[in-house]
C-alpha cells in the first residue's frame, strides 16, 4: 500500500509505484524503501539514525548489547509471541532495528512471515536472517492495507515517545491488524533495573566534559509507571487488554504488554 495516498501499488523487478500520486518506492540491497520524503526527514533529524549508524555497528558496546538481545531479551520474545501469536500468518517488528531480539522466534516451518520494519535505513542493513522482509518505513504510517496483518510487536520502541505520539501509533497499528489479531509491546518500565543501570553508566562517563553528551540510546520519556497504565493504554486504544507481567523474565528490563484488537469499539 503506497504510503503517501494509501492506495495499492503494481511492482516490477525492482521497485513499487502508485498510479495515484506517483511514489515510487525502490528496492536496495533487499530492502523495500517505502518512505515518503517526510519520513526521510524524520529518518535524519531523530536520534536512532546516530544510534544505529554504521560507524556504531563495530563498537565494544554495541556488541555487548547485541549478545544481550539475542541470549536474554530474545528469550522472553520467543516465549511471549509463540504464546499470544496465532500459529501461522503475516507478523510485523514495527520499529524493529536489527531484530536481535526476535532471533529466536519460531516462524512454525514458515507458517509465520516475520517482517522488520524500520524507519532507519542502515539499521536494516544489520538486520538478522530470521526476517523474510525487511521494510524501510515509519510505525506512524505502516505501508500495508486495513485489517491485513496477524500480529505486530516491538522491543523498545513505545518508551521513546510522548503518550499523545504513543497513542497515535498503537490506533495504527490497531488499523492494520486484523480483527482478532494480537499486539504485543516489550514496554521498559520506570522499576527497570537495567535502565538505571545504564544511567549510572552514562553519569560516570559524561563526568569527563565532552562535545556531546554520551547516552546509550535516545531518551526514554515515557516508561510505563504501572501494569494498569499499560492496560488502559491498550483500552483506550480499541485493544483488550490479555496480559501484562512484572517484567521477571526480562530480568526487570521490561514489561510484556499483550492486546487483542476488538472487532468494534
């Protein structure tokens, strides 16, 4: 669906394009660029685009974070989508960076498509091989068709934006999901011991003056205070709210938030 005007698009070899407004949205390298002008605007001016960066790839603390996602994190992701997803079906990691935390998902003998979806170009270059599709597009305008998806999940997204922003997203994502189908957010919460962790690490650092500040990744401005937070974000959202849990699993860095959407509100 042509992100722009929301209308289908015809392919070739190579690329997308609407008949509608005149988008055209290349393939490279693999990945299905699907951003409008804004959204590359967007792409440039936020932070993850620092973050993730290809000079930041090689880093010693990239790759410590990187061994954490796939054998810690991604434990909890397995348990949790294997548990709430339906069996078989298209499922989309909205803001999925390199996906190092679904490494471990099971995709049922390829009865589960898994897509990645990233706002962030490079990022999706590192992207791991578990994801049949790696799209290039903004969680804010998802490039796919009303009520034509069986899941959407993400890991340390939601938390990077302001509750008004956060609410915007999850009726998009609530949109694109069939009715039935499940949500599932890994939200970091304000009791995350991890989090502060690393916040004391960035005190100490930033404790010798530098040019920029030294942050391990962008501001969290919205962790979640509470489970009930959670759920009423969820219902007020046109979601059912299944399940949320302490954190426990994740060894307290994040909360796992799981919503049906209804099929009228």
């Amino acid at each position: 669906m042509c992100s722009q005007c929301r209308t289908a698009l015809v392919s070739d070899a190579h690329r997308f394009s609407c008949a509608v407004c005149g988008m055209v949205y290349p393939t490279t390298d693999g990945i299905l660029d699907m951003r409008t002008p804004t959204d590359r605007e967007k792409a440039e001016a936020v932070d993850w685009s620092g973050h993730w960066g290809d000079e930041h790839q090689g880093s010693l603390f990239q790759k410590f974070f990187g061994f954490y996602r796939k054998h810690v994190f991604a434990r909890t992701v397995a348990h949790v989508t294997d548990r709430y997803f339906a069996p078989e079906g298209i499922f989309v990691e909205a803001g999925s960076g390199t996906a190092e935390t679904s490494v471990r998902m099971d995709k049922r003998g390829g009865k589960r498509v898994l897509v990645a979806l990233d706002i962030v170009f490079p990022v999706l270059t590192h992207c791991v091989p578990l994801m049949d599709v790696k799209i290039c597009g903004d969680g804010f305008h998802l490039p796919f068709r009303d009520a034509s998806l069986d899941g959407i999940w993400n890991l340390g997204v939601m938390e990077h934006f302001t509750h008004e922003r956060i609410d915007e997203m999850i009726r998009e994502f609530r949109r694109a999901l069939k009715p039935g189908a499940r949500l599932i957010l890994f939200w970091p919460a304000t009791n995350s011991i991890p989090q502060k962790m690393l916040k004391i690490v960035e005190k100490i650092i930033n404790l010798k003056k530098r040019e920029h500040k030294f942050q391990f990744h962008p501001d969290e401005i919205s962790q979640l205070r509470s489970n009930r937070q959670a759920r009423e974000i969820l219902q007020r959202n046109g979601f059912t709210s299944l399940y949320v849990d302490w954190g426990m699993a994740s060894g307290m860095a994040f909360k796992s938030v799981v919503g049906e959407k209804l099929v009228a509100v």
